[in-house]
C-alpha cells in the first residue's frame, strides 16, 4: 500500500513540475509593427479611446526617457544603431540665435537665444513590434512585445506635419534590433 502511495505521489510531483507549454497555442505571426495613439487630437471621442489619461501618459513616457537618460536601457535610432547617453540626452535640442528689432528706443537690434528639449507632451504615440500567437480552442490571441519606440509629431519648416519620427527603440527580445 505505501509503495502505491509513493509511486501516486512520485507521479503526481513530477507532472506537475513539468514546464506546461499550451499546446495549443499556434505562431500567427513572428513580427508584427503598429502604432498606437496614446493621446488622441480628436476631443469628441470618448477620453479613453485613442488615449491614456494625462497623468498615467506622462508617468510612462518619463519612465521610459528617465531609464534611457540614466542608461539603463539600451536605446536604437531609427537605422538600429545602439545610441549613447549622451545622444539620448540631446534628442530634441536645439538651439536657435534670432535677431530681434527693439520695440523701445533706441530701436537697436538685440540676439536672442531659443533652447528647445524633447518635451514629454511631444510623444503622442508609440511603436510596437510584437510576436502573436492564437490559442486554437479558445481563439485568444498572445501578443509579446519585441520592442517599442516612442514617437514625435514631426514638422517641416513651414509648419506642416510630416508624419511621426521614432525618438529612440528599445528592444525586449535577444533578436532585436534586426541586422
């Protein structure tokens, strides 16, 4: 009778210890790249469709900048270069000198100095890449994330936007960035 107990809980242990993979589930697809509005321009919608709640928005995106600052994540440009810190700290500065009339006599000209910073309000989107796989009984889809960038409005000089500009890529997976 205890040999059977301990062959039954011998059994019993050793299932249960195995790494349970859902068989189930079957690759849709390796990679998959789409972005995601994170701050909507369309005031009629409701405010979470197209967006994440301000406060929330702006904890997540200096989350993400502050760790990229301080290096704790390795950071790509758009080509997949690995980024310094130092690149990653000058993402969005500039520095523009203006020659400005005087209103006031005696109507001398004087040099102003513009300093512009990457702005946390600028990211209105984000960039995934992601793996999919789809449980064939119950039809839920698994998505693991590969990689994310943050994106920028981008703007020509005459003010009109041009699309969105990656400010930088971290990779989650060993595979990434692609070369």
């Amino acid at each position: 009778m205890k040999l059977y107990f301990f062959i039954f809980f011998f059994v019993l242990v050793f299932f249960s210890c195995t790494n349970e993979e859902n068989t189930n589930l079957e690759l849709i697809t390796e990679r998959i790249q789409y972005d995601v509005i994170i701050k909507t321009p369309d005031i009629e919608l409701d405010w979470w469709v197209q967006n994440i709640e301000g406060i929330k928005r702006e904890a997540l995106i200096k989350m993400i900048i502050d760790r990229a600052y301080e290096g704790k994540v390795q950071t790509y440009d758009f080509q997949n270069r690995a980024m310094s810190n130092e690149e990653v700290k000058n993402i969005g500065k500039r520095q523009d000198t203006l020659l400005m009339p005087s209103v006031e006599p005696p109507y001398e000209d004087s040099l102003v100095v513009i300093n512009e910073s990457l702005k946390i309000n600028d990211i209105t989107k984000l960039r995934f890449i992601e793996e999919w796989s789809i449980d064939k009984n119950t039809l839920q889809i698994e998505k693991k994330v590969l990689g994310m960038a943050l994106l920028k409005e981008d703007f020509d000089q005459d003010g009109e936007m041009r699309g969105y500009k990656p400010v930088f890529w971290i990779y989650f997976d060993k595979r990434y960035p692609l070369q």
